[in-house]
C-alpha cells in the first residue's frame, strides 16, 4: 500500500512531466511560426498551427494555443509572401 508522501510524489513527477511536454511543444511550435517566414513556408506554418491545436485541447493552453495558431497563419503567409517577392524581382 503506497503512503501518502509516496502518491504525491507520482503525482508531482506526473505534473513536471506534463508541463515539460508543454514546453517542449510551445518551443517547437514558434521556432517553426518564425523559420516559417524564411523556410517552407507553408510545411513549417502548418507544423505551428498544429502544435497550437494540441496545446489548446489537449493541454488547456486557451490563450497560448490559439496565439500559436494565429502566429502559424501569419507566419505561414508572410513567408510565402515574402518567397513570391524575391522570386519576382530577383
């Protein structure tokens, strides 16, 4: 039988766990909004826009998750608007 110190440990290591997936997601969601802006636009803007979509359901980041998604689109578009430019006058 587990005492209570040793529940609240699995509990506590459970929530460090959880909350470093979310780091981890958060990182690679808005390295891929800003590289979206330069490289494959497209692939790299979408990667972002999921990445805010599993952060707003599945982990309960309203606000971060739906900043992401709008950082995804921007990024996603401004990169391909940015290729289309270089690749008209250059």
């Amino acid at each position: 039988m587990e005492t209570n110190k040793e529940i609240s440990d699995a509990v506590q290591q459970e929530n460090m766990a959880k909350n470093d997936s979310r780091n981890i997601l958060k990182v690679i969601g808005w390295l891929n909004a800003i590289l979206a802006l330069g490289f494959i636009p497209i692939l790299l803007g979408i990667v972002a826009i999921c990445m805010g979509v599993v952060l707003k359901n599945d982990y309960d980041e309203k606000k971060h998750g739906l900043y992401l998604i709008i950082g995804g689109i921007v990024g996603g578009l401004a990169g391909l608007i940015i290729g289309i430019v270089i690749n008209l006058y250059i």
